[in-house]
C-alpha cells in the first residue's frame, strides 16, 4: 500500500540507494503495520540546482546529505504511529548510514483505499 519516493543528491552509491530503502521498509513494517512484501519505492537522484532545500527552516541546519522522503499511505494512522516511523527512520540512517538526523525530511500523504490499483486495472482495497 505505500508508495515511497525517495529524493537526494546526485552522487550516493548503489549500496547507499539500497540502504536507505531498507531502513525505510523495515521502518514501515515495524511501526506502521505495512504487510510483508508492500515495497514499491521510487529513488531519485537530482543534480544539485534542481535539489532546492531551505537549509535553516525550523532552525534545522541541513546540509547536501539532505534525503527527502514521500511516503503515500492509507489514511488511518495514529500520531503515535507517524512520530515512531519518523524516529525509526531517522535512527536507522543514522545508524546505519551515519546520516544526520537533521538530513532527513518526511512527507506523509494519507489517501482513502479506493484509490489504489495494484495491477489488472483492479482497485483491490476498494470496498463496495
């Protein structure tokens, strides 16, 4: 059911690309009750001049390493849900990758279950 985007600077590794999909799946799976096997993520990387970031906002100093995270879900989640996601995010790339914690921005765009197709021109969690 998620569809993740995942944004970022040009020049980070395959195996970087890699790890930061898996921090966000695992996240995912242990905090906001994704099934096993809904990963479809998206990983773009932007020259810089089309990376545009504001780098004080909410005197958050961000740096190159920015990472921009889109994540569109199923409405219904708690709060509680989304501060645990954000949390484990941010502390599986830092652990995992070193990234700072002030390098990770997250969106969460909640849509109603009819508006997804999986495939076969079927929306599969729509109800009658």
């Amino acid at each position: 059911m998620p569809l993740v985007r995942i944004e970022l600077i040009k020049g980070k590794s395959a195996a970087f690309r890699k790890t930061v999909g898996d921090v966000v799946y695992d996240a995912m799976r242990a905090t906001l009750n994704v099934p096993e096997n809904d990963r479809f993520q998206l990983v773009t990387e932007h020259e810089p001049d089309n990376f545009i970031a504001d780098r004080t906002y909410l005197g958050i100093e961000r740096s190159d390493d920015l990472i921009i995270l889109q994540v569109t879900l199923n409405e219904g989640r708690t709060v509680e849900m989304k501060k645990a996601f954000y949390e484990a995010v941010a502390n599986g790339l830092h652990e995992k990758l070193k990234l700072r914690r002030e390098d990770l921005f997250i969106g969460l765009v909640e849509v109603r279950k009819e508006n997804w197709s999986f495939g076969n021109g079927i929306a599969q969690y729509a109800t009658a």
